[in-house]
C-alpha cells in the first residue's frame, strides 16, 4: 500500500477504509452503538449512574464493536441484532476494565482516573458487576445461542484471569501458559466479537466459523502488541500508566522471554542485570520509569512485536475463504492496525 492509498482512506474507529460507503455505513452504527451504551449503561441511582458511565465517557477505540459490525457486512448488516450484539461485546469488555484495574492497581484508564481511584475499590468492582449484569440483559434479547456464547466467553475471561493470577504450575512452559492467558483473556472476546457480527448477520456457519477463528487469533496479537506498546510509547497516548504489569509482577511476554533467555544460559551480565531490576521493588515512580526504559531497549520487546506481527498474519491467512471485497479488505486492515499501532 502506497502513501497515496493511506492518504485516500477513512480511519473508523482507528481502522483505515479504502472504501467511502462502507466507511460512511460503519460511522452511523457505531454513532448508534455509543447512543445505545448510553442508554444501556444509564441507572436511577446517582452514584451507579456516575461510575456506569465512566469509562464510557472516556472513549476508547472501540475495537471489539467494530469488529462486529466489520464482520456483519459479510452477510445483511442491516439487521437491528448486529448493533445490539455490538453493544453487548463493548459492555462485557467496558465491564472487565474496572475489575482489571483493581486488580491492577492502575491508576488511569483511558487519560482519566480509573474508577477505584475515584470512588474506591468496591464501588469499581461493583460497577463492573452491574455493566456485566446490563450486557447479560442485552444478550438475553438476542436469544438463547446468544445467551449460551456469553456464557462461555464470561467463563474463559475468569479462568483466563484467574491463570493470570495463579500462573504456571510445575512443568509448565511460562511462555505457553501466557498464550492461554491471552487467549481467554482478551481473545475469547474478540473471537465472539466477530462470531456475533456474522451470526447476526445471517452468514452460513462456516463464514461465521471463519471470523470467530480470525477473531481469536487476532485478540492474542492484539494483547502481545499492547505488552509491546506499554514498554515503548508514551503513557500520554496511551492512557495508561507504563509498567503497571511490571509493578504488579504480572510477566508480559517481553519479560517472559527475557526469563527464557537468562534461563538459557546465553545471556550476558546486562541481561541478568535487568531481570534483577525487574524482580526487585518497583514501588517508586523513578525506579519503575527506569525499568520500563531499560526493558523497552532490550531485544525481547522488537521479538514480542514480531511475534503479535506473526500472529497477525496468521489471522489475516484464515480469511481466504471469504469472497473478495470491501469488508474483507477492511477485516485484513483491521489485523494490521492492531499490531502496528502506537496506543
């Protein structure tokens, strides 16, 4: 793709769009996804209503919502189930944040204060509870296949949390178990993300069976690019504090793969000294800039974006199914500005 071609396209919701009408079509759902989150996330209480509200407020990227809507131009979009099954998949991932920053303890989401930092960590989890209970509600009108995938996808991003939180057991490879982190975690999500779209969008099932494959594999390039990003880019774009996971001692795949190679015995002293920084207190500010600059100048960063980059190419292979066009032209873009964006 030439600067021209760059130059020529619509960015909807950071995916670059060659082509106008569909970029035009993708603007007005996703405008109607936002009104409807509104209205989902809205309470009669003050308090709930203020922190239900929060990170939306707040903005984001929208991804998973568009990836639904990408997904239902493969067969009728048009149908009013796509938008509310767009609005389901943001409200159960908008729901997760406030739990994860808790957990976390991070204290910013988006640019803004995260919740707990605002109303405190039970009112946080809480709100996450009650948007998991408004996306659960928005799912039951979709019937009862709907009903059954939500479900599921809860299940995985608990255990996948909760793997997260126990790590890897005795004999466990630490890099494999992270990919099954991610891959319930945040992939589980984005794979129904894109199921919904084309399901609701009347696809026949192997088309439907295509794009939750493509889904998947791509919400686990998504988050190995995100461990890349939080090492190299600026906290101001990203909306997050930089190093929270290293505060945390939560391993990204940069310091997994830096373990490995300690582990390998072919490291050098500036190799073990870094994993010594790491392993040590990160609690003070300077400490864990420090950290955060030394890793992301370590080779394991540019090796953890080739492996989100490979990943990403993998997902865009399994799309040769699909008829030619547009959409399937927007879903490959979409692959793409997942790994080489920059927030």
């Amino acid at each position: 793709m030439d600067v021209a071609e760059v130059g020529a396209m619509t960015r909807v919701a950071s995916i670059p769009l060659a082509d106008p009408a569909l970029a035009r079509r993708l603007e007005e759902r996703l405008a109607a996804v936002e009104d409807r989150l509104r209205d989902v996330a809205a309470q009669a209480d003050p308090l709930a209503h203020d922190a239900s509200r929060h990170l939306i407020d707040a903005g984001g990227k929208r991804l998973r919502p568009a990836l639904t809507l990408l997904a239902a131009e493969l067969g009728d979009a048009e149908r009013p189930e796509v938008v509310e099954a767009a609005v389901a998949v943001e409200l159960t991932h908008l729901a997760s944040l406030y739990h994860d920053d808790v957990m976390d303890s991070a204290p910013l989401r988006r640019g803004a204060p995260s919740a707990h930092e605002v109303w405190g960590n039970t009112v946080a989890i809480l709100t996450g509870d009650l948007l998991f209970a408004r996306a659960s509600a928005t799912v039951a009108g979709l019937g009862p296949e709907a009903v059954r995938i939500h479900a599921e996808t809860f299940e995985r991003l608990c255990l996948g949390q909760l793997a997260e939180t126990v790590g890897p057991g005795p004999g466990d490879d630490p890099i494999e178990h992270y990919l099954r982190v991610l891959s319930d975690k945040t992939a589980s999500l984005v794979g129904t993300s894109a199921r919904y779209g084309a399901m609701f969008a009347g696809c026949p099932p192997e088309t439907v069976s295509v794009l939750e494959a493509f889904g998947e594999r791509v919400g686990v390039a998504f988050q190995l690019a995100d461990d890349y990003i939080d090492l190299v880019s600026d906290g101001a774009l990203t909306g997050k504090t930089p190093g929270t996971d290293l505060r945390e001692g939560v391993a990204t795949m940069p310091v997994l793969l830096l373990r490995a190679l300690v582990t390998s015995g072919e490291a050098g002293p500036d190799d073990q000294a870094l994993l010594d920084l790491l392993s040590g207190d990160l609690s003070d500010d300077t400490t864990l800039a420090e950290a955060v600059a030394a890793l992301g100048r370590h080779r394991v960063v540019e090796q953890t974006h080739e492996r989100s980059t490979a990943l990403a190419r993998q997902a865009v292979a399994l799309l040769d199914p699909l008829p030619a066009g547009p959409a399937k032209d927007a879903l490959v873009a979409f692959a793409e500005i997942l790994v080489e964006r920059d927030a």
